[in-house]
C-alpha cells in the first residue's frame, strides 16, 4: 500500500511540476 501511496503522490507531483511549466509559459507569452 505504501508503494501504491508514494506512486500516487510522484505522479501529483509530475502532473503540478508540468502545469506550473505551463503556467510560466503562458505568463512570460
């Protein structure tokens, strides 16, 4: 379960990294 967890939380944590990418591009554009 812990494994499971941890994939989880790298994966929200990908997903929020790109979207903040996304967002500075769009502010700097």
């Amino acid at each position: 379960e812990s494994a499971i967890g941890l994939a989880i939380l790298i994966l929200l944590f990908r997903n929020r990294s790109s979207i903040n990418v996304e967002d500075m591009d769009g502010m700097r554009g």
